[in-house]
C-alpha cells in the first residue's frame, strides 16, 4: 500500500497485514476540519501505527506531538516517517513503543489539546482508552478526544463525557468526544471553526447537519489507497457541532 502526506511525502507501510491505515478520504477530510486548531496545539497519537496522523498534525503546525504504538516492527516504521519528516521538526515529536494502558497510568506531565487514537475495532480499549485519559488527566480544558471505530459496532459513551459529533464514511465511524465538565470550553474554542466543514478533495463547504459526500470528491485527493469504491461515502452529522475524526492504525 502507498501511504503518502498531504505535503506529497511517501511513507512508509507497516508490515504484513495486521496494521489498518486510515483510508486518505478519512484522514484528509480531518485534517481540513482540524486545521485552524493544529497549530500551536499539543497532540497525543494514540496507536499511532505508520505514524500518517502525527506527521500531518505536525506539517500543520502542532507545538508538540506525542506518539504511542506497542508493536515494535509498526513503531520502528513509525519513527522513520516521523525522521523523515527533516530536522525542522526535530525536537517536535516523541514516539514511545509501550503499552497503551500501561503508558496511559503515568500521571501527564504537560496535559494535550487534541487525542485522537484508533485502536483494534475489536480489541475493546476504548473504555480503558477513556478511562486513562481521565485518570492520568491528560485532556487540557477545552480539549477533544477523537476516535475512530467500526460502524457496526460503535464504543458506547462512558458516565462523564459528551458527544459533539458523529461523522460515517463507508464502514468507518468517527466520532468527537468531550468531557461533560469541560464542553463549553470547548464549544468556545471552536468558534467559527465549527460553522463549516471542508469537504475532501475540493475547496467546497458542508454546512452543519446532514450533507452528502460524493465519489469525485474522494478521487480527488491522492492519499493512502483511497476508499473502497464500493463504499457509502455519505457524511452523517449528530448534534450541532460539524467535525469529523479520524485515527491511526495500531496492533
């Protein structure tokens, strides 16, 4: 498979056929709704897998990006992307090959704007995603948890947290997360960011609510393989918040 970042670089692939990138549609959909955030902001990459996601958070502008993948053959892929991202981002970013929940007990020494992961569909860590997030206290106030899960089976929201949005692609669900405590915060933070949603592929706007997205739009873009051409690429929106999600592969 052919992995490439939005500024043309090629990545490389993890090995064998355990690992799942996230299709291009997804990812770059994402990065165009999040972009206004990226920079200056602090991102934590939880099973970061090939790494496609922290580099696109840093080529947009995070201060800081922190990566954890528990597969060592993934993570050592994951490192080489992020290198060969250049020595202008050295210093930027730091990729830890641990286990997730075991990595997730430590207390933050410096709290995150932005946590996106994408774990095994049906590994269920979703719940101990949650709750290390929550017990280490690593969202900063204001901040989001994104995630990525299957459409057939999504994480049910934990006691304690709210869902801003809700987005499918094909088989794909992403979804926005807040902590119940910290949702206006958040809502403030967004601003005009939430108004629009950049559709993938093009320079159009999805306005909040229901929208459609369609086949030419993805063929535009030239990232990862592309969705499968089989696939419903319609755009569901859920509550008053615009925002899509997308997460990284991981073992």
């Amino acid at each position: 498979m052919s992995l490439r970042l939005s500024s043309g670089q090629r990545l490389q692939s993890p090995p064998g056929h355990g690992a799942r990138p996230t299709t291009g549609l997804v990812r770059q959909a994402v990065i165009n709704v999040l972009a206004p955030r990226l920079r200056g902001c602090r991102w934590l990459d939880l099973c970061s897998g090939s790494g496609a996601m922290a580099c696109e958070a840093l080529l947009h502008g995070a201060k800081w990006v922190q990566a954890v993948e528990q597969n060592r053959q993934v993570a050592a892929v994951a490192r080489r992307n992020l290198e060969g991202l250049g020595p202008r981002f050295n210093g930027l970013w730091q990729l830890d090959c641990r286990d997730l929940r075991r990595w997730l007990k430590q207390t933050a020494p410096e709290k995150f704007d932005l946590i996106y992961a994408d774990p095994p569909y049906a590994a269920g860590l979703y719940g101990a995603i949650l709750e290390g997030i929550s017990t280490g206290d690593w969202l900063a106030p204001g901040g989001e948890v994104w995630l990525e899960a299957a459409v057939e089976d999504p994480p049910a929201l934990p006691s304690g947290w709210l869902e801003a949005g809700r987005r499918r692609y094909g088989r794909t669900l992403v979804l926005q997360w807040l902590r119940g405590d910290s949702a206006p915060e958040a809502s403030a933070a967004q601003g005009a960011a939430t108004a629009a949603v950049l559709v993938p592929g093009g320079h159009k706007q999805a306005h909040q609510g229901h929208g459609d997205q369609t086949q030419n739009d993805a063929a535009e873009q030239g990232f990862d393989h592309g969705p499968d051409p089989g696939e419903n690429l319609a755009l569901q929106s859920i509550g008053r918040h615009a925002n899509l999600v997308i997460g990284s592969a991981c073992l």
